[in-house]
C-alpha cells in the first residue's frame, strides 16, 4: 500500500472512531439574553425582619407585612405569634447567621445574575410558567430545606449558605456531607432543583428502583438545561473527587446494580441504600459518593435525551414510562 492511501486510510479510520465515540449530545448552552422574563429582584425578608426594634415587633411586621405576604400571613394581633417571632428575631445564633449572610451576601448581585440566566432558560421550555418570586430569608437552619417552594413563590435560606467554616453548623450537629454544599455556588442549583422537583410529577403506579432513578434522572436534567454551565459535581452535590471515584467505577458499578436484580426491585430498603443522601454508599465503599442510583438515573435520562433529540424537555418530564426511557436511552456505562 502506498504511502498516500496509507495517510487517507488513517484519515478516514481516525473520523469513523472519532464519529462512533461522538455523544451527539445536545447544545444546551444557548443565547437566552432576549428572553423577557421583567426585572428579577430578590427580595431581602430578613433584612427588614431583623432591623425591627423587638420592643415594637407588631408595629414593625405591620409596616412590612404586605410586601412578605408569604412570611406574614399569620395573626400580627395574636401574642403567640408576636413572641415567637421576637424570640426569633433576639435568639443570639440567628442574629449571628444573620450578620453573617449580611457580611458574605452584602451584594445579591452575582446570586441574582446567575438565577435571571436559569430563569430565562426556564421561560425557554416553559413558555407559560410564571417566573418565581423570590425571597431570600433566615430560616432557623432548617438544612433539610435550604430552599422551598410554594405556587409560584421561592424562597432561599441564607442562613445555609454561609459556607464551610461557619462554626454553628457543626456546633448544632448538621452532617459533614451538608455542611460542603452550603456554600454561594449551591444557590441556583438547589433553587432550580426545588422547581423541577415541583414541576415533574410523581408516578402513581408502584415504584420500583427504575422509576425512582428515572425520576432523579429527570431532576437532574433539568439542570442540565437550565444551568448548562454548572459543573456537573456541583449539579449532583459531590465532591469533585466523588464524581471522579464513580465515573472511574461506572461500568462495575452498573454490572453490579444488573447482576444483584435490583434494577426493578420494589424493595424500599433496597431502593433507601442507593437513593438516600449520605457521606457515602455501604454497599459499595466509603469512598462512592451517595445517591449512586440516582447518578445512574441522569446518565440514562441524559443518553436517552440524547438519542432522540425531537423530544422536548416538557415531553421528558412528563413521560411516566421509565421503562420505556430506560429502553430506548440504550444506555451503557463507560468502560
């Protein structure tokens, strides 16, 4: 063989794997700049709560109530009410979180930015969705639920994202493996995830451990498209090196899930040990991440969105066959 048809050869071998090993995954990252969702303000609840005199607390929430209707539907004329927010306003731990989101948060700006863009990414699929409202508050440290969500109200703990070295955090016993995620950067996740945790329903037939996985699946992408420039181990809440150990394991892993029959077990213990958040999953080592199950689950959503790329985001989350999105994602693990 000559030398130049040796070189054209190489040519067309080296485009055919460069082809074969192609994702064809999806642009997610596109140009929303035009997208109109009006003038997004975060408005500040616990700015104007604790810079209340607690001498004169029913006058103050009086002053402020219709603005943080959401805060302050409750009785202003029912002593109860007014000594349980004076105890909250006076309790010396939350007026410590307080000064310190004032201090870390002084200017919302880049929190505000980054949630505008997800928004507008969120118009895009969701044309007829209503933009959030959007309060940050102190919410007593409930780190179960940095963010929440009601109708088309979120609102934001400040008080759980003051980042690693905040000592109150340990002193009240919040696990080591919350307390790396409450930090700026995990803002715009957790709020996106609390929308799409509200948007996608929940199967009403039995749930087996593919639905369950499915379901995360389809949380997890939604970020992918609305924060598709966020680092994927930000996006799952692991450590960068958690992301790494599971993707260098990916395909024993997988081999395990499939050859101990839990892929479509009901068994709720069974589904808890690869679903449930933690430092790590027994079942495998201390060093794999938590929500191994759930990892599993974006990856198939991802290969299936992937491999049909006709169907809309609306579609996926709407889609209540987990088998069928398991089937046609062909999905199969990194080697």
């Amino acid at each position: 063989m000559n030398t130049k048809l040796k070189s054209s050869m190489l040519i067309i071998t080296l485009f055919l794997m460069s082809a074969c090993n192609s994702d064809n995954s999806r642009n997610l990252d596109f140009d929303v700049s035009k997208i109109d969702i009006g003038n997004l303000e975060i408005k500040r609840y616990e700015q104007d709560l604790f810079s209340i005199n607690p001498k004169n607390v029913k006058e103050g929430l009086k002053e402020i109530q219709e603005k943080y209707k959401v805060f302050l539907a409750a009785d202003l004329e029912n002593e109860n009410n007014l000594k349980q927010i004076t105890d909250f306003i006076t309790d010396e731990e939350l007026l410590k979180a307080f000064h310190a989101s004032e201090a870390k948060y002084s200017d919302l700006k880049p929190v505000t930015q980054e949630l505008e863009i997800a928004y507008k990414y969120y118009k895009h699929y969701f044309p007829n969705r209503p933009t959030p409202k959007t309060f940050t508050y102190i919410s007593g440290f409930e780190y179960e639920y940095p963010v929440q969500m009601a109708d088309d109200v979120l609102i934001i703990g400040l008080d759980l994202y003051l980042g690693k070295d905040f000592n109150t955090y340990r002193q009240i016993g919040i696990p080591e493996y919350k307390i790396d995620r409450m930090q700026a950067q995990y803002i715009s996740v957790d709020c996106m995830k609390e929308i799409a945790s509200h948007l996608i329903p929940r199967s009403q037939n039995s749930t087996t451990f593919l639905d369950e996985i499915i379901n995360y699946g389809k949380i997890m992408y939604f970020l992918d498209a609305t924060l598709p420039l966020k680092e994927d181990y930000l996006k799952m809440g692991y450590l960068p090196e958690k992301l790494q150990w599971i993707s260098e394991n990916e395909a024993n892993l997988w081999a395990f899930i499939i050859d101990n029959e839990v892929l479509f077990s009901s068994d709720y213990e069974i589904i808890r040990k690869f679903m449930s958040d933690g430092p790590f999953t027994a079942a495998f080592s201390k060093k794999a991440p938590s929500r191994i199950g759930g990892w599993f689950g974006w990856q198939i959503v991802r290969s299936y969105m992937n491999k049909h790329p006709d169907v809309k985001l609306s579609d996926l989350i709407n889609n209540d066959n987990s088998g069928m999105i398991f089937t046609q994602s062909k999905y199969k693990p990194q080697r």
